[in-house]
C-alpha cells in the first residue's frame, strides 16, 4: 500500500502543467478600496510540488515504524506524561487571522480579499477532504489515549496539522511578493501546530508530516490554477470589508460591513 501510494506521488510529482498568468498593475494599498492584484509566478508546479510530495512521500515511508514509535515515547518523555494543551486548537487558524488583519492594515496582498476568500475555502476543502479519506482509509491507531477525540484509529495523517499548513500556505501566497516576513511567520504558528499534535500524544511523526504536506499541497495546486475561476462580485466596489470573527462558542466566522 505504502509502495503504491509513493509511485503515486511521484508521478504526480514528475508531471508538470505550466499555467499562463497575466499581470496587473498593482492598486492603491486601502483595504476599502482594494484590487485584486496578480504577480508573474516565479516557479513552475514542478518547484512548487517538490516540498510538500517529499513530506508526503517520507511520511507514508516513516508511518507505523520503530522510528517514529521511539521518537514518540521520547517526546512523552521529555514533556511529561501528563502534558495536555489546547494551544494547538488555535494556532492551527493563527494565519487566517494574520491574512486579514493584514488587508485591514493596508498590507499590499497578492489577491483582492474575496479572491484571498475564495482560495483558502477552496485550499481547506481539498487538504481537509484528503485527509478526511486518508483517515478513514488508513485506520491507523493514535499513539496515545486522547480524549478530545471520539475515536482512537484515525491518526493518520493529522487534520490540525493539514488545515495550519494550508491557511500557512494561503498567507504565504499572498504576501510573499510584498511582504516576505510576514508570508513565512504563518509557517511558525503551523510548525507549532504539529509539535503539539504529537506532545499532546494525538499523533506521530508521520501523521504530522503528511498532514503538512496535503495543506502545502493543495494550497500550491489552488494558487496555480486560480485563473480557472476569474470570478469576484466585490472587485468593483468601493466601501466592502471582510473580517474573520471567532468565539469560543460558535468557533470560526466571517462577517461583512458596508460603508455607505
């Protein structure tokens, strides 16, 4: 199964589509009154696939061996055996928060908000659906007793660690023509994201890797092909903001305001 699942990604990994871009001139910094704004790409999908197919590729090898059991019960070790956090039920979504709050700031993005939108749900609902299938397919057994989940055998790969690499990823693309430190700070909040997933013993190395991989993955592939779908209502008009909002009791939203 592993075997299969490696070729698989490696032939994914060797064929490449090159995809036309057009430029634009970039538009007025407002967050009001912002464009969306295209940049000419500077890597092919070939250089885009190479990380996330090598995560991906070492976690499927590394999934279930004496490795990564040892390098587990270190970790326990040294944080103790006791060691709970739910840090990692929030930083998972640390850069969608850095994504907006940035336009709001006047932040040059890559992409118009509806357009930064329309990509992360698109990104999320790849890498989660994947990895959703990659579960359920698996059945693989969590290291530890974990209660905050209702079953045990779906470690693999780790949801927490695919949705903050694809959010990571989104703001990423977005600022990485403009703002190079903020682009890369959503991948500290990612990293942090999986370290806790395995000190909380909620998965092992593996899982944390091909989770990682799928959220880079499917963030890069949806990036690449956002010319397929052109479409933004909100482009054209001046006085429209949009805002993620979250509580503790309704969990992660997004409201609208119109300035009239």
């Amino acid at each position: 199964m592993k075997m299969i699942v490696c070729l698989s990604l490696l032939c994914l990994y060797i064929s490449t589509i090159n995809a036309q871009f057009t430029e634009t001139p970039l538009t007025d910094k407002e967050f009001l009154k912002l464009k969306k704004t295209e940049f000419k790409p500077k890597k092919s999908l070939f250089t885009k696939r190479i990380i996330p197919v090598a995560l991906i590729t070492t976690g499927f090898l590394l999934s279930t061996s004496e490795f990564e059991k040892s390098l587990q019960k270190d970790i326990r070790s040294s944080v103790g055996k006791d060691f709970k956090s739910k840090i990692d039920d929030y930083t998972r979504y640390a850069p969608v928060v850095q994504l907006y709050a940035a336009d709001i700031l006047g932040v040059q993005s890559k992409n118009h908000w509806f357009d930064q939108t329309k990509n992360l749900i698109l990104s999320s609902i790849i890498s989660n659906g994947a990895s959703t299938i990659l579960k359920k397919q698996i059945h693989k057994e969590r290291p530890g007793n974990y209660d905050h989940v209702s079953t045990h055998a779906n470690s693999f790969p780790s949801g927490h660690t695919t949705t903050a690499f694809t959010t990571a990823t989104v703001l990423y693309e977005e600022f990485i023509d403009t703002n190079p430190l903020l682009a890369y700070s959503g991948y500290a909040f990612a990293i942090a994201t999986g370290g806790l997933r395995m000190m909380n013993n909620a998965h092992y190395l593996s899982d944390v890797m091909v989770g990682a991989g799928i959220g880079i993955l499917a963030t890069k592939l949806v990036y690449h092909f956002d010319y397929l779908i052109d479409w933004n209502p909100f482009e054209k008009l001046d006085g429209v903001a949009f805002t993620p909002q979250y509580s503790d009791s309704h969990g992660l939203g997004f409201y609208f305001t119109k300035v009239f």
